[in-house]
C-alpha cells in the first residue's frame, strides 16, 4: 500500500507533465475514460454492489446516493464527454503589454497543479472531478468516504487506462487507497505536493477541512440563500419565485432557507405564500409579526435564520425595509445567493450593492445559481468563499495565472 | 481595551458602509490622510522615538528598519497620494452576457471585506496597506510587532482622522491594541470577520501564519529565485542579468539567489562571472563541476539550494539540459521567479512552460518583480501561491468578484 503522503507526491510529479499536453491529447484521454466507463460497465457496477453491501445498514437515502445502474454511469459518461467538448481554459492571454522597462509582460492561464478533493459517498463525484480538473491540466488526488472505495476506484482505473493509452502518467489521477483520518489530516498539511483543496459535501466535512488544512482551501456549499420581497414587488411574480427557489429541488445549496417580507405588503402576500407553500407541504417556521397574519405557524427561534434546511422547510420574517432585509442576510446568511423582488430601482441598487454574497438576483429564482446556468459547462462546487472564484467554479475557475516576461537583457 | 476580536468586528461592520463609498470620497480621504501624516509629523516623529527607545537593545539594522524621520515620512505621505491618483479597481464589469434562461448576467468586482495584515517591524507598512485595503474598499485590520506600536498607532491615527473628516466609518482601518500571542491567534480563526490574511515579514511569520490560520491567507515574500545561462547565451548579456539580479538589491525577495549554467559554456562562462561576482563581494557556494573549473570556492551543499540567502551570497550549478534546470528549480524554488537566458526558441519555450512560477523571465533579470515595474501602481506583497492572486498584488488583487443577475421573474 501506498501512503498518502507517496500517492499526493506522484500526483505532483504527473502535474508537471500535464502542464504541456495538447488540448487534442486532454480531449482525447477524457473521451477514451467515458468509452471506458461504459466498456467496463459490468466491473463498475459489481464494485458498486460490494459497496452496496457493507452499507446494507445504512439509510435508504444514503444508499440511493451511493448506488449506480447502468443508466447513472451512462449519465457520467456523457458527463465526462461534455467537458471534452468545452473550450480549453488554458494558455488564455489575460493581459498583453510592454512595461515601462521594454519588458513584453504576458499574464497566462495556466494549470493549478495538484488538486485535492474530499468528498462523501457519491461515486459520480470521483469521476466529474477527474474530469474536470484533468482537462483544466491539474492533476487530481480523491479522497472519498470508505463507503464508496470500491466503486471509486473501478471508476478512477478506467481513468488511468485512458491516460495510459495515450502515453499519459497515470498518476493524474489518484484515488487515495488508505483514507484514515491521520493520512487525510497529512494531505490536508502537504502544500509541497498539493495546491488546492476542495471540500464536497456536508458541513461538518467543510468545517473540518477548513480548521485543519494548510493547504489553501475554497469553502464550498454552504447555502442559506433568501429572497426579499419589496413594498413594490409584482406579488405574482414574488409568488412564483418564492415557490420555485424553495420546492423545485430543496435538497441543493441553491434553495431558499427564508424569505424576508416588506410590512407594507405583509397582509396582502403572506396568506397567498402560506397557503400556496403548504400546498406543497412546506413546513414554515416564522417570526411573531408573520403568525400574527397567518396564525397556525410555527415560531422561529435564533437558530432558525442560520439553519440550511435542505428540504421543504423555511423560515418567513417581516422587514421593516430594504436596509432591514439585507442586514438580516449579512448577518444570518452564508454569502450564496439572494434575490430581491422589487419593482424600485433605488431599492434594487441598495439590495445588489450591500449584500455581500456571491450571487446576487433581481426578479429570478436563485435556483439559477449553479455552472450549466451559468454556461460554465459544468462546475466542481460551488464557492461561498472570496478568495480565487466566488459562486459555481468551472473550468476556469480551476486554472491559475502566470507571467511571462519577454526581455532584450533589461536590468533594473 | 478592545480585545482584537471585538475589533475585527468592528472593522467587519465598517467595511459594510464601505461597499457604497464613491471613489472620489475614497481618494478624498486618502489625501487628507497623507495631509495629516505631514500636519502631524512632530508626534509620529515622537512616537517613533518612543519606539526606538525600547529598541536600543537590538540590532542596528533593526532600528534602521524601525526609524522614521522627515524624509521617510514624506515618503509615506508620497506613497498615499500615489495611491489616490490610480484608477478605481471597484464596480469594473469582468463579465457581461444573458444566459439562455434570459437572465442578464453581470460579474463586477467589488471589495474583498476586511483584510488582516501580520507584519512585523516597519512602520510605513501600516500606511501602505490602510491605504491600498481602502482604495480597494476594504477595511483593514493592522497587527503589527511590538517593536513599531507606538509609531503604527500615530500614523493609523491619522488615517482615522481623515476617515472622520469625511464622516466615514474610523474602523475601516484598526491597529490591534493587544498584540499578544494569544489574541493574534484568535485573529486567525475569525473567520466571521475577516475576508483574507496577508502575512508580511520573515519566513518564520509567514509559515507560522500558514500554519495556525482559518481565514484564507495569501502567501507572500519568500524568493528563492533561478537564473539559468543555457549553451546558446549572450555571455555579456547573461553576465548583466545575473549581477543584476544578485546585486542591485540583495535584500528582497526578487534577487536571484542560485545561477544556474548549462556545461557547454560553462568553461567560457563561469571564471567571468566569478570574477565579476568577487567583484562585487558575493561569496558563491558551489557544485562539484563548477569548482573544477573555478578552484576556490565554497562548497554547497543540499541546504544551499533552498536558502534565501538575502545578502551577497549565492548558489552556482552546472547542469546538462534546460530540462534539468526545470528540474532543479521545481525541486528547490519557491515558484516566485525565473530567468533563462537563451537564444534558442524551444529552450525558452520549454523553460517558460516547466517553471511553474508567479513569473518567468527571458534574457531579463528577475528584478523586475515588482507591482510598480508590473505597471500596478504598488503592492501589498509578492504572492508566491497559486490561489486568487500570484506574483505582485495591486489593487485588483485586493478585490474579489460578485454576479449580478437582472431578471424578469424567470424560474427553473
């Protein structure tokens, strides 16, 4: 067995090769790992099935996670063979200009290095992140919940066929074979092989990554979005949205946890939202100015405002104003997504400027918060950090920068 | 006394009234700042007595670095003023495009939050960074050595002053008053407050920064920089480049501090540079091959090669390839900057694509690394990670980004 340590080490090694493939050859491996996936479709699932067993115990809903069938590694095929087909995101000139010396500085996009990525028990996740950061021209190291192990790693051999078909270092993509806490905590310490961590999944797995890593971590997930909607709001319009960023899929980070109501025009929506929301069997946790309009709801306490319910639950306030609103978000917020429903320019301004968070909609579901909306052709996560990328991170979003300085003998 | 975590958050919610200040108010403030450190040089000037008093213990070149005097503070002031006259990083559109759901979406750059320096010593760094943190709009929270506290606390005053005068938030900018071990550590983990760490100072801080903080951390200043003299060279142009990048300024982070010669030239080469280098009093640590060749000098050995020397001392190798001159530098470099110098056009392209650094050069010396040669205006360090920011960071590596999505009640 290989250390962890020795795994993060030939993965810094594979970096420096990947740093000068061609597009066509990054293409080339990534279309020849789906033809993989489906060719050795039978291996997968029987290592998924093991998997399957050990977790016999477990939740229905963990198991669903966990399981694949033909038509789910049909969906990561396709998956893997839409990122080939996007742009190359290296090797962009983002700046062209001669310095005041003579100098030609160019700024270039350029490969991150070594990725890591600690995930859950979804096994798609070990093949969207191979992709995604091997056509970004970064090597990956994945370490996943033992639950999957064997599913995983069916998965990430198929990648390293197709590097070596076509004469790449199969260590660009790395399965940590030993996950145990003390070797995740030595990836989560090792800068001089890793360049970037990336945490997936639920937020005791975030928080714990982010209070032990020295390695430069982008928080991701974390989702306590809200809507606000003004005095002026289309109340139709307001409907709709509330009822779409809340019900059309609760369980993403993208989803409303509160929705922040104007007073002036309390009375008129929140019975239309409450009934319209308990139609879909949204359970409403509410502050004292909202039950006194429609009695029958549950109170929220404090905890309420900073909980990511994550299913069909929310919490209802009254404002007193836009200032009102968006000082409720900064404080309770996880600086996602939020949206304001208005129809007043000045107070659409107020609301885009003063909140601080990565996404921020007027009139729209903040359900659009998400790479494939946003034609980013796919996404690793989605950052709810301000360091490097804020909101979906695709392929862009995984690459970094260089200069390169173009002299004639320049001394300073 | 306001513990620091009370005053990070202070800084927190001054740095929310800051998203909306104009830039002329910005740049108005800032020039009254550098007024007010000229109105008010008497008592800088006392502060900074004070200061040196307790420091009449330690070395001279420690006073030097702690010594203010006429001259220094008008370089400071001129430093401010400097800062006011470049263009706003705040409010640039990156970004501008409709999505397929009809969203019109907007990616603007808007102001990190609150940024947290840990310097050391010199006390012009706590108006350099008041100043570009708040150009940046940001708020900055300042924890400095005890050595310069009284001299901080004279100069942060005046950028208070200024920030009164013009009825802005005074927190926008915060010495720490208790600068203890334990508190700097509590600053490190608040996560809630601040957006970014900028360690500023010796290797030591700097990794110890690293090493215990929670909010994300640019990491700064450390050099170990490369020059390599491949076999198709101008020997005069090389011999330039390298005194240069030795010499000119030993002390900082750009110099060069290992020379690298390809073996061809190496008999036409090495005894000119060493000569030259003598010269100048550079002691040189030596490989095996070189001291064949030039008898006398100093062995290195597998320390030298990672040692920032920051004096006139250096490293001097033979190697056989450009390849394994990448080689070497990847091993022992610290991805801040390269030069080759060369005359054959895959050589360059093969050095420009394997030196997986901030910047690299050809046929110019590495001096160059600079935010005001790089045409920035200033800089608040040299990062020598991959995330958010690499090489000299400005203004616009002070800001982060945000997407602003008009909509007309679209839902997914």
């Amino acid at each position: 067995m290989t250390s962890l340590k020795e795994q993060c080490q030939l993965a810094k090694r594979a970096s420096r090769s990947l740093r000068t493939l061609s597009i066509e050859k990054r293409n080339a491996v990534l279309r020849a790992f789906a033809d993989n996936l489906r060719k050795h479709q039978d291996e997968i699932l029987q290592a998924n099935q093991m998997d399957l067993k050990e977790a016999s115990a477990l939740s229905e809903a963990f198991q669903d996670r966990l399981m694949l069938d033909s038509e789910r590694l049909q969906a990561i095929a396709e998956g893997v063979e839409q990122i080939a087909d996007l742009d190359d995101p290296l090797h962009k000139v983002l700046e062209d200009r001669i310095l005041s010396s003579g100098i030609h500085l160019q700024k270039i996009t350029v490969p991150m290095g070594v990725i890591g990525i600690i995930f859950e028990s979804r096994p798609n996740v070990s093949a969207d992140c191979t992709a995604l950061c091997f056509k970004a021209g970064s090597a990956c190291v994945l370490k996943g919940g033992k639950d999957s192990y064997h599913s995983c790693l069916a998965i990430v051999a198929q990648m390293k066929a197709a590097l070596h078909q076509y004469g790449a270092d199969e260590n660009a993509a790395v399965l940590a074979e030993n996950p145990t806490h003390e070797e995740t905590q030595i990836m989560m310490e090792d800068r001089s092989s890793l360049d970037l961590l990336i945490p997936r999944g639920n937020k005791k797995l975030i928080q714990s990554v982010i209070a032990h890593a020295k390695v430069p971590v982008i928080e991701t997930g974390a989702g306590v979005c809200h809507t606000y909607v003004d005095e002026s709001a289309n109340l139709n319009m307001a409907l709709q949205i509330a009822v779409n960023a809340k019900c059309s899929r609760p369980s993403v980070c993208n989803a409303m946890e509160t929705l922040l109501v104007h007073e002036g025009i309390a009375q008129a929506f929140l019975p239309m939202l409450c009934a319209e929301m308990q139609k879909q069997n949204v359970i409403i946790h509410a502050d004292e100015k909202t039950r006194q309009i429609v009695p029958g709801l549950k109170a929220a306490d404090e905890e309420s405002w900073s909980t990511e319910y994550n299913r069909l639950e929310m919490n209802l306030k009254v404002v007193g104003s836009v200032q009102e609103a968006v000082d409720h978000i900064e404080k309770y917020g996880t600086h996602h997504s939020e949206c304001i429903v208005s129809e007043t320019p000045e107070n659409v301004q107020y609301f885009m400027d003063g909140c601080d968070s990565a996404c921020v909609y007027h009139n729209a579901s903040t359900r659009f918060t998400d790479g494939f909306e946003f034609g980013l052709g796919g996404e690793i996560g989605i950052s709810t950090q301000k360091l490097h990328a804020r909101g979906p991170l695709g392929l862009k979003e995984l690459t970094t920068y260089t200069y390169h300085l173009e002299g004639k003998g320049e001394t300073r």
